[in-house]
C-alpha cells in the first residue's frame, strides 16, 4: 500500500519551508532534488542512524559530491567541541557558502549540525531528516540550532532556519521504545499547551501510538507539527508566544542539567517537568485538581516520568532554572496552565505555589 | 579644545544603528546610556587594552551589572576555544537574553566578542569600541563576527550587527605605530575599491595621518566608514557587492593562513594581496603599469609591505585560495580593478595573469 505524503508548511515569508511527512521519502530523489539545490552536499549523523539509513540517503542524492560525518551519540556530544570535526570536514572537502549540510538524527544531530550550517562561513543552507519522534515533532522545526554548555542547555545557539523538513515515518520501525515514549512528551505538550481536541484525541489514541500504528503516527506528527509551525511563523525568534513551547522545559532542562546530560532523556525530564507545570498551576489554584490529574494520568500512561529525581533538591532546582533562557531582569518566567490547552508565560504566579512545588518534588 | 562628535549611520531599517567618532567618547555617560539599554553587562577585552581604557568604560557605565573578561592579545586567539571563558562569565554572573556585550579591543576582541553575542542564548546585543584603526575603519562595522579555524581565515562566524560603535579618537595615542601603519591598509582599500577623490586625498594628506595629527585621522576614520557603511547599507549579507570589501583579502587571508595567524598583522597581510591584485589587474590589461605603480607606492609610504613573503609559493597560494569564502561551485573569484577606485568582483580574468602573479610573488 503506498501510503500518500502529508505536508505542512513553515509559513516565514522568504524563509517558508516545507515539512514532508510519509513513508519512504529518503529513497525519494524528486523529493531531495527539490529540497536541495547544492551541488556539494555534507550529511551529519550518528553511530547509531548512519548505518541503518546512510546508503539509502546518499543513493537519493544522485551524483552530487557527498561527505558525511558520523558523531558520536548521546546528548552529552551536544557541545561546541563535537563542531570542531564537521568544520573540518567541510574544510577539507573545500566545500563553499553554497553548499548544503544534511542532518540524519535524532535532535541531538539536528541542533549541532543546523548550527553548523548557522555559522560555516557565515551561513550555509541545510536540511532537517529527523529520525526520531522527538526531533520529528518538535527539535526540527523553527530552526532553533545550538549546543548545551556545562553550566545550562542549548546556551549556545543561533536561530537558522531550514530549506526542508523530511521527516520518513519508515525510521521509526528502528527507533527504540524507550525514544518513541520520550517523543510523545512533546506530542502531549503540544496538546496541552494549546490544543485541548488533540488532547482528547491523544487519550482515545495512545495505546496504537504505542503500539505503532502507522496512520496513527502519521497523524501524530502531522498534528504536532502544525502546532509547532503556527506558533513559529508567528513568533520566529520567540519575543512572545513563542515561549509557549517551553511548556515543562524550565523545570526539564534544570533535571537534565543536574543529572547531567544524557542520563534522562530530554523527552523524560520534559514529561516530568510538565508534570511539575501542571502541579503549580493546580497549586496557584489556576487549574483544578482534577484537570492536574488528567494531565499526569496521560503522560503516565505513555510510560514517561511524572516526577524529577528526589534527589535534586529546591536549591539546585533555581540554580539552574535562574539560567533559563526565558528569565528577564532576574525574574524567573515559567509556562504555566490556565486549562488544559491553555498555557501561558508569567512571572506572576505565587512564589508559595513554586517553594511547594519545588519541595514535594524533593521528598520522595 | 573640545572638537566635535562625528556621526556615521549604517541605515539597515530597523538594524540602523550609529558610529560615533570624536574625542573621549569612551567617558561620554550620554553616548553610553544611549547605546547601553541593558542592566547587565559583560565586557570582552585583551591583556593590553583592558589595563588603558577598561576602569573609563566601567565608569562611564554607571550602576549597571558589570562584569569583564580579559583575553590575551592577537590573531592566534581567535579561535572557539578562546569563547569558552566568555560564556562561562555569561553563565556564572547568570547573564540573560537582555544583558549587553561590549567589545573594547581591536578586531580580533571585536570579531570574537560579536560572535558571542550572536549565539549566546541564541543571540543578545553588543556594541563595539574598536581600538585600534584597522577595527575603527573596519572590522567593528557591518555585522560580520566570526572566529578563524586552523583551514582558513574566519570560517566560523554570523552576521551579527552591533547597535553601536564608538570610535574614541583618544585610543589611537597609544597604539603602536605598526598597528597604525596596518589600519592603513585598509583606509587605502576604500579609496583603491570605489573613492577615487579619497585616493588623491590619501596622497595629499598620509603622512600627517602616520604622524598621527588629529583632524586628519578624524576624518580618516568619517570618510572610511562612510564608504563602509553604504557598502553594507546595500548589501549587508554579502549577496554581491559587499564583496568588494575584500580587495587584497583573498590573498592576504591566504597570506596569514600560510604564515601561521599572528605573524604577518591582518592590514600587513592585506597591503601585500592588494599590491598582488593590483598586478594581476595590470597583467589582465585592465589597468595601466603607471595605476599600478601608484596604488603600490601609496601603500609603500604607509610603510607597509608590497610583496608577500617569498616562501609560500604558487601551489600553497592556490591551496588556501581555494577555501575562500568568495569562490560558487569550485571557481575562484577575486577583487580587482578596472580603474583606481574602480573595483569588481570575478572570476573572469585571464588564468596566466594569475599564474604569472603568483609566480612572480614567489621569486624574491
């Protein structure tokens, strides 16, 4: 059964782009014909995704002068110094401002190698062909590139758009279950934060989610996408709503930062990190308890964590979120919940309602 | 006497900000709480600057959050890894998006400053306080910031437009006399590429410059960042005619690559490509012997260097060129010159003009 290609697109003026969403869109040469004009062509990937889909890739792409840098994997290589052997590559292969830089990963490899192609000679174009569930629905849309520092997430970054999105839903067949469920995390993000119907579609739907239902995927991605690219053509470089999408990302990236990188999965940390959203908001008396619950219930049933690590404690908690990118002035900006899909960023919520939160979450 | 502030406005519509150029300007509480919004600010200066001018910065920046990273001195140090520390400062002082990166040095403190605030957090604002008058005349206008790589000449880097420049006359006082001599080379630059009024001026007045009196290195500075600043105004991202800016560049970056960064000074390096561009232009029969030799003696009496050094030789030459940023689908362009004060971008000259320069650069 051929199975026909959804498409959404990333509405940014000059800089609109599309986001392809099917099954065996890799092997597909019209498809990377129009989506790469390049001549000299630099693929990024990983240990574990390049010899699964590598060949098929560099097939698609013809006689174009090809290289290709396989990292390591993990997101503790999400640093500047993993940059340092791509540059060399393009050096090496004396690739110009007019080549293009393929990502094949997950959204460690996306945000490295988007900001690669952010910042070799200034500004080179290039592709996202995400891999995983999670850099499907969310890391490789909006162009959003960058690496972590020791001392915070994804500090160190540009925003740099790409010229397409491929997203195969043949290479989730490969993807661990472990990711599939980290994946869902921003899948049930999106529903939270602003689509209370996908919510409800999402409860009906989970467990064929789960189970890899093909349609039910394909219809996963497309709706989270759509999400993702209303939000961003409306607000590119995140001086408002754009922020939104942070929903459980403030108290997320403070766990991955205190566990070090790698140790939870981004989508874990986000998972309990939202569930710590919606705990505060019940806390504030902005959402019920009921509805705190429903939210919890939800991201539990997909198998992800609803609570941190006991072992942080309140204070490393604010250390790390004082870092968050979000912060203006010092204060400390949160995404919180007025409804289920109803999110908001304030600074303006009880400091009790935070202590509380931030406590429970420290006794086991 | 208390002269009069120059103001050269680079007009990019909403990135439209201003240089200021006059005498103790880097004490002026004014210009500094027109250019400063932020509450938070970092400082970015070397080993020789920062003991001059760095405590008169921080005084003239009032109550504001303060805080200053000292890099040691010279081409070398522009490298990735001489950003950590920046960011690390960032990260420890908790530094947010809304906190302002100053860069006090020359361009090397300039470029790499710039770079940070384009990717710190995925982009916070600068202003540039070039000292010395190669920073001053050019690397601290138009937005290009970037980092060398042992391949080649600034090939990591953004675009990434300050909100001011302030341009202390005052500074200059101490800048050593070769540094001055190599700032030079690129005020002969804009008059070489497209001021031809500006030439016959240079002739008139250099030597009052290299003797350092002040009305003549005011308007030194004005005229050069007048031709800068249109330049850009046009074509901020390089698309076309920026690229005239780089008269003398793609030899001279090759000049540097060769010879180790920090040997031969940037403006050094520059004089030499010029001198070499002119050449293959007279080679090309584009421009007369006499033009040739006139725009060679203009940049001898600067005191700089008119020939690269002989060991490099025509293949390396051609290695190194063959990185630069200038060259689409493998072909060479270079800068040079239909007339004096009257440059082109091309790849369309006679390839035994090119070999015969190269061979002659190469023979003492």
């Amino acid at each position: 059964m051929t199975e026909s290609t959804r498409q959404v697109s990333v509405d940014l003026g000059e800089r609109r782009y599309p986001i392809h969403i099917g099954r065996g869109l890799l092997a597909r040469r019209d498809l990377l014909d129009e989506a790469v004009s390049a001549r000299q062509v630099l693929v990024v990937s990983n240990e574990v995704v390049a010899p699964l889909y590598l060949h098929t890739l560099q097939e698609a792409l013809g006689d174009r002068r090809f290289a290709a840098v396989t990292l390591r994997d993990g997101e503790q290589e999400k640093q500047l110094a993993a940059m340092l052997p791509v540059f060399d590559e393009l050096l090496v292969q004396g690739f110009g401002r007019d080549c293009q830089i393929i990502a094949l990963g997950g959204g460690v490899i996306g945000d490295l190698a988007g900001f690669v192609a952010a910042t070799y000679q200034r500004g080179v174009a290039f592709i996202q062909v995400p891999t995983t569930l999670l850099a499907m629905v969310d890391s490789s849309v909006g162009g959003k590139t960058g690496v972590n520092h020791p001392r915070g997430k994804n500090m160190i970054g540009a925003f740099h758009q790409p010229r397409a999105v491929i997203a195969d839903l043949d290479v989730l067949d490969t993807l661990p279950d472990r990711e599939l469920r980290a994946g869902m995390a921003e899948v049930i993000k999106y529903a939270l934060l602003g689509d209370r119907e996908f919510l409800v579609w999402l409860e009906d739907h989970l467990d064929a989610a789960l189970a890899r239902d093909g349609d039910t995927l394909a219809h996963i991605v497309e709706r989270s996408c759509r999400n993702k690219a209303a939000i961003v053509a409306a607000d590119e470089r995140e001086t408002g709503q754009r922020a939104l999408l942070n929903l459980g990302h403030t108290f997320g990236h403070a766990i991955e930062a205190a566990r070090g990188y790698g140790d939870w999965l981004h989508g874990e940390a986000i998972a309990a990190g939202m569930c710590m959203a919606a705990e505060l908001s019940a806390r504030a008396g902005w959402i019920d308890d009921a509805d705190c619950a429903r939210a919890t219930a939800l991201i539990a049933r997909a198998g992800l964590p609803t609570r941190p690590p006991g072992d942080i404690g309140p204070e490393r908690f604010r250390e790390f979120m004082a870092r968050d990118k979000k912060n203006r002035a010092g204060e400390l900006r949160l995404v919180l919940l007025r409804g289920l899909g109803d999110a908001v960023v304030t600074a303006d919520y009880p400091e009790a309602a935070l202590t509380a939160t931030l406590e429970a979450a420290s006794h086991g």
